[in-house]
C-alpha cells in the first residue's frame, strides 16, 4: 500500500472516545480500566480512547490515573485544577474528545463498560444519541429511588423537552451532537436536560445499574436537592408561573373573605373576631410572598452565574493520548 493510501485509510478509521470523570475513586480505577480497556478490545476495526477527567480528587486517583496512563498507549489524562463537579469534568472531556463517536461512563462501575459494544452496534445503525435506562437501581435506597422517580415526573411535566426517565449520564453521542453540546455557552449545565435540548436521533437501550464497586457516592441529599433545582430552572419558567396564579387565586381569595366579613358585619351586624382572621391573613400572605420572591431570586442567581461568563473549569494538567502525540 502506498504512503498516501495507508494515511487516507487511517483517516476513515473510526476513533471512540469513553470520557470517564473520577473524583477520588482511587479504590476501583484499576478494576474500572481492566475491564473498559477488555471492552475496547472487542471493538473490531476501531481505534479507541480513554479520556479521564480527574476532577480535583483529593486521595490517590491522579498518581494511579498516571501509572494507567503511562501503561496504555490509548489513556489521554486531564486534571482540573480543582473539584469543579460531575458536569463541569465532562464538559472538560466533550471539549477535548475527538472521537467520532463518544461515551460517557462513570469511573465506579455502577454503568458496566461492557455494553458499549451494544451501543457502538446502536451507534453504527444510525443513532446520534444512545441513552442507558436503568431498569434497576441496586445499592440505592428506598428513598433515593422514590425522589429520583418523582423529580423526573416534575421535571418533565415542566421543562418544554423531555428529559429521558431514569436515563443517567451514561450514554453515547455521535460526533455532531458532541458538537452542538459544545456551543451551548450556559455555564449552569444540567447535562441531563442538554443531552435531550439537542434533538438527533435517540436511541435508548435497558440496563442493569450495579451497585458501587468501591468507595461512596459522591451525592449528598442536600447537593441532589440542589442539582434538581438546577434542572428545573435552567429548562422551565414554570415555577415562576405558578408563584403568579398563587399570588393571584390568593388575592382573590382575600378579596371575597373581605366581601364576605363585610357583609356579616353591616347586613347581621356580626362583630367579627377580628384578630385570629388577621393574623392568618398576615401569615399567610407573608409566607406566599417570601416564596414567591425566593423562586425569582432562584433565577436571578443564575442569570448571575450566567453574565459572569466565567469558564467551565481550569485545566491543570494535559496528557495526551501517547499513540496520538
Ligand atoms: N464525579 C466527579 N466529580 C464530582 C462528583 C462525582 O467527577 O464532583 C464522578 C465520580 O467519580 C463518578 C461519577 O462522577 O465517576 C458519578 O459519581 P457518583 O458515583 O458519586 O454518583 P452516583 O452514581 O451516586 O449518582
Ligand atoms: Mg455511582
């Protein structure tokens, strides 16, 4: 074959990028990378890179991502100068990715790197966007799968797109919805919310979520709470509708309990008690408007973050790919 044949076939081979974000999974990164880069091997005809995004962790991840690094040919490494969170890391990987087909997975073995085979098999048919459905949640409390359940019902009666149920952020995107991923300038990324605002043709597939390998969940109640409130502001202005219609059915109300105490006391001549009336109406009101205030200011603070322009995260260390150098 000669040189420019050999260059021109290179250029059609397919690249697959796995994006893997890590904060302080030190204790199951080796079992993690034995069996992604297994995974990998299987995938006939292709090349295949592992981007792992270290996203500030605090114990030995970045020492045992660097030996992983220095071992596989294929192992891109980046480090964030700090904890940034889930969703600033992959943004970081789906910036530097050059896969035509890229994956998201979590470094704890919860999402099994087995079944990329199965979604590059969706992918080669034509699906720009493969999503994972867990079908079950093993390791999850009671009480995690009820709110999770119960905030993907909210969030989709809400938001103008469908956010897939039950859908995590393990999933494949095709080169072009990487791409338009990466011009959506918000800094506030709800990933789960972008992934469905971007359209293309999805494709979802059932899995079996495994419980943790190792280590502890990263999400706290409170940051879970938090993470919700980020979903449903940045896709809906729903709960700022509903503060309106509240302030007014009780306004009205308030004007028809006046009408009405009017009335006893003029037509019956009733004296009306008029403290314990007072002091609901006050309350009542008060608490409505303080709401209502709260749900604008929910807004506000992220038109904040938003005019600030701020990046996404800071870059600390790069290590390419050793076979792209
Ligand atoms: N993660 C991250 N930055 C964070 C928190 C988590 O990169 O601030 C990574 C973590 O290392 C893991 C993935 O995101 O690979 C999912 O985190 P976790 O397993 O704690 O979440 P859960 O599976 O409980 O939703
Ligand atoms: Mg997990």
């Amino acid at each position: 074959m000669s040189l420019s044949a050999e260059l021109d076939d290179n250029a059609h081979e397919v690249l697959v990028s796995v994006i893997v974000p890590v904060y302080n999974e030190a204790p199951v990164l080796d079992a993690f990378h034995a069996r992604l880069s297994s995974t990998l091997n299987q995938l006939e005809g292709m090349q295949s890179e592992v981007l792992y995004i270290d996203d500030g962790s605090t114990d030995e991840s970045f020492a045992k991502l660097e030996a992983i690094h220095s071992h596989d040919v294929r192992v891109g490494l980046v480090r964030l100068s700090r904890n940034f969170g889930k969703e600033s890391a992959l943004s970081a990987g789906l910036d530097l990715a050059r896969g035509q087909a890229v994956v998201v997975i979590d470094a704890d073995l919860q999402d099994p790197p087995e079944l990329i085979i199965d979604m590059m098999n969706v992918w080669r048919e034509g699906a720009d966007v493969v999503n994972m459905r867990r079908i079950s949640r093993e390791g999850e409390t009671l009480f995690k799968r009820f709110t999770a359940h119960f905030f993907y019902r909210v969030m989709n009666r809400l938001s103008d797109v469908p956010v897939a149920q039950d859908v995590g952020d393990f999933r494949l995107l095709s080169r072009r919805a990487v791409d338009a991923l990466n011009t959506l300038p918000e800094r506030c990324r709800f990933m789960k919310g972008l992934y469905a605002w971007i359209g293309f043709h999805q494709v979802t597939l059932n899995y079996f979520r495994e419980p943790r390998h190792a280590g502890i969940t990263k999400w706290k109640y409170w940051k879970l709470w938090n993470y919700a409130l980020d979903g449903i502001t940045s896709f809906s202005t729903g709960p700022l509708k509903v503060s309106m219609y509240l302030g007014l059915v009780s306004s009205l109300a308030a004007f028809f309990s006046g009408v009405y105490f009017m009335v006893k006391a003029i037509v019956y001549g009733d004296p009306v008690p008029g403290f314990p009336t007072l002091i609901v109406a006050v309350l009542f009101l008060g608490g409505l408007q303080l709401v209502a205030v709260g749900i604008v200011g929910e807004y506000v603070g992220r038109l904040f973050h938003e005019t600030k322009a701020r990046p996404k995260y800071i870059l600390d260390q790069v290590k390419a790919p050793q076979e792209q150098k």
